[in-house]
C-alpha cells in the first residue's frame, strides 16, 4: 500500500471511518520520521472534531505499542503484574504511595511513569527531588529492582512507545491533548507495552484535569477498559475528583513529603482515601486472590504496621536515594495567603493552583526546562473548612520574595469563601469496570 497522508487526512477530516491497516501505517510511518509533523498535527485536529470509531482507536493503540520494545514483566518475574495510571492532575502524588503498600502486600509494582507538563505534575520530577534518586534505569537493572525489592519506578527508554512519545509532544503543542480517544491510546498503548496483566487507571475529572465532565469521562474509561479487554488485558477505572488538587501539597519534595506522611498514618484525607482504594483494586486485581473488601483491609494494615514505610525506604535506597525527609531541598522563602475574612472555603479551583505551582518553577513551561523541586504549594485549608479572618489558607514555598508575592496573588484568587456550610465533591466518585 502506498502511503497517502493527505489523503486520509482528508478522508478523516470528511468524517469517514479509517481502515485499521490505513492508521497503522500512518503512524508507524511517522514514529520512524517518514511522515512530517505538519501532517499528523492536521491528522490529530481532524480526529479532535470528527472522533475515532472504537476499530479505529484500537488500530492506533495497536500501531503505537508496535512502535517500539515491549516490556513482558510477567514472564521475567513469573508472576501476575499490575500497573496503575492517572490521567493526570494538580498534586496528584497517588504512585508514591500506593506502590510501596502495594509491594508491602506482596504484589510486584513495576511501574514507567512521566515528567510534568504544563499545570500537571509527574511522578518522575516529585521522585526526583530525593536526592541521589535515579529514573534511569536500564531494562535489565528495573526487572531485576522489582524482582528483588518488589518495586521500581523509571523512566521511559527511548525506545519504548516512541510513537507515543512524539504524538503527545505534538499534541501539547496543537491544542489536540484532550480527546478522548487520543488520551485513551495513549495511556493504553504505554500500560499494555509494559506487559502488565490488570491495570488501575485514575481518571480525573474536573477543573485541573483534561477532562472536565463526569460523562466524559465515563466514556474515556469505558474506552480504555474495551481496549484494556481487546488486549487481554483486565482493567478497573476509578473516577476521582479534581476540582480542587489532591491533597495539600502542591510541588515535587512538598509532595514527597505529603506521600510520606500518608505512608506514617497521617496525610489529608482524600489523598488517603485515593491511596487505600487504588492499592484495594490492585491487589484485588493481583495473584493474593483476595477481593477488594480484603484488599483494602491488608492496605491499610500495611500502613498501619509500618511495611509500607519500610517498603518505601527500601525502594528509594535501591534507586540510589536518600529517604530521609530532612535530606529533601526546602525552598529558602516561605509565605502565607491569609483568609480576607471569617467563612467556608466554597471553591479551591484546581487549575490555578497548578498555574502557580508551575510559575514558582515546580513545573516546566517548556519540554526541555528544568524544574525547582522545592518550590510549590501548601494548601492549608480545602472545600468545606471554615476560615477565620487573618488565618493561613494556603503556605507558598519560593525561591524570592518576588516569585512569592506572585504566588500569593495566584493562590489567593483561587480560594471563594463564602457563609453557608459546604461538603467537598467526594474524592472517589465512581468505579467502572
Ligand atoms: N496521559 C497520557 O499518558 N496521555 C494522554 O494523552 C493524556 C494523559
């Protein structure tokens, strides 16, 4: 077959469903750097505003896991493996937490995350605040790390899902991230090449996340599990709230320590609800042949009796890490956002925390700029806490008193204080799968 770009473009753009061999080749073709940008940038706003069919979506998951080397963690350590995925939000440190209680379990968590983009933070940069802490490993040094320690979380080779990797580049860039069905290949395509066997995804719905609307993402999940299922593979999603950011913390080492706290016993309350219920699925999705009812149960106990901790420590140690929270940077300017006046907090709008954050340098603007992993956000007060006039909402943590005045301003418009009580969106706001 030869191959016509423009032609399909054209054909997409028309709103004509794609033979599963036409999109397999267009972007295998383009992965290899035979098809130029321009090209597949038109190719992604075409299928922004005419969609994929379900055969076409798992023609593209298929074609971008072909792109590159497989991972089959399975085989290597003979036992059934589990991965978890979030969709992407602000604060949203769920990874730290849950693989050391899930390794603490007994399970295997063997796990490639990303770096953050834009308002989104991404495991890879809060891990990276541990000083000494390596992502890179080779495929050979992350088998055996999982075998041995029962958990490893890297960065991606070059050489995995490479078609992924240039696709989610270039979409960042033409305002093409957030369809549902490029998000759902992208995610799958990257879980099913890293050879797990079930797979818990946290989709995020609200102001700080891609996908705003709870019926959004229930199709966004029941896309991924039927692709999850085309695979063999099996697949829960969690739809969880991100109108306000998980948590308190807001930045890669406050992060850290956020996750550590949780790992003690301690740490806010949705983020240990995320935590535990996450780690229930995986485990109930594992070879403990336990439900989620018991899965929960060991979760919490490996908290509380301390395995988790020590399974974070050694972790982090393996990766080349100190796991001493004195031994994470702070940032040298600290300032408060004080309450205007006496009230309940009725809204803490996610995205312009994240906003901040990033601006205070805890994000990249740019693909290739470092970040600051000190800096970020402390959000002392969330949805539903009463404020007294003159109290701390929120804590900024800067590098001067000039990123910090900006950050106070940010932080402040985010928060609407109102008279009247009001419940938070419940962190967990339905299972499908
Ligand atoms: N996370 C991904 O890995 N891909 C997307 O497209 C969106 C979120």
């Amino acid at each position: 077959m030869t191959l016509r770009p423009a032609e399909l473009i054209q054909r997409k753009r028309d709103g004509e469903e794609l033979a599963g061999a036409e999109i397999a080749e267009l972007i295998l073709a383009y992965a290899r750097g035979d098809v130029p940008d321009y090209q597949l940038a038109a190719f992604c706003m075409a299928v922004y505003f005419r969609g994929l069919t379900s055969a076409e979506t798992f023609a593209l998951t298929d074609a971008m896991v072909r792109s590159g080397e497989t991972i089959d963690l399975g085989a290597a350590l003979g036992r059934r493996v589990v991965d978890k995925h979030s969709t992407g939000g602000v604060g949203d440190k769920t990874t730290l937490a849950v693989g050391p209680v899930v390794a603490a379990c007994g399970v295997p968590f063997g796990k490639m995350s990303g770096r953050g983009l834009g308002h989104t933070g991404g495991t890879l940069d809060k891990l990276e605040s541990i000083p000494g802490f390596r992502i890179e490993l080779t495929t050979a040094e992350f088998v055996a790390q999982v075998r041995e320690i029962g958990l490893a979380v890297v960065g991606q080779t070059v050489d995995f899902v490479p078609a992924d990797r240039k696709l989610y580049a270039l979409r960042d860039v033409t305002a093409t991230v957030d369809n549902v069905s490029l998000i759902a290949a992208s995610i799958m395509s990257k879980k099913i090449a890293s050879g797990a066997d079930a797979i818990v995804l946290d989709v995020k719905v609200g102001d700080g996340a891609f996908i705003k609307t709870v019926a959004e993402a229930r199709s966004l999940a029941e896309m991924m599990i039927a692709l999850g299922r085309q695979a063999g593979r099996d697949v829960v999603c969690v739809l969880t709230d991100m109108e306000q950011p998980l948590g308190c913390a807001v930045g890669n080492a406050l992060e850290v320590r956020e996750a550590v706290a949780m790992l003690r016993g301690g740490g806010p309350g949705d983020f240990r609800e995320l935590v535990l219920d996450a780690s229930a699925h995986l485990l109930s999705l594992s070879d403990l042949e336990v439900g989620h009812r018991e899965g929960r149960r060991l979760a919490e106990e490996a908290v509380a009796n301390g395995a988790a901790l020590a399974a974070y420590e050694r972790w982090v140690r393996a990766q080349g890490g100190d796991p001493d929270e004195a031994a994470l940077p702070r940032a040298p300017v600290v300032r408060e956002v004080i309450a205007p006046a006496a009230g309940v907090v009725q809204r803490l709008a996610a995205l312009p925390v994240g906003v901040a954050a990033l601006r205070l340098g805890a994000g990249r603007a740019t693909k290739d700029a470092g970040v600051d992993h000190a800096v970020g956000v402390v959000c002392r007060k969330k949805v539903g806490d009463t404020v007294e006039a003159g109290e701390p909402l929120a804590e900024i943590h800067a590098r001067d008193d000039g990123a910090a005045a900006d950050g106070v301003a940010a932080v402040a418009a985010a928060y609407e204080l109102g008279p009247e009580a009001r419940p938070a969106r419940q962190i967990l706001l339905e299972t499908v799968g």
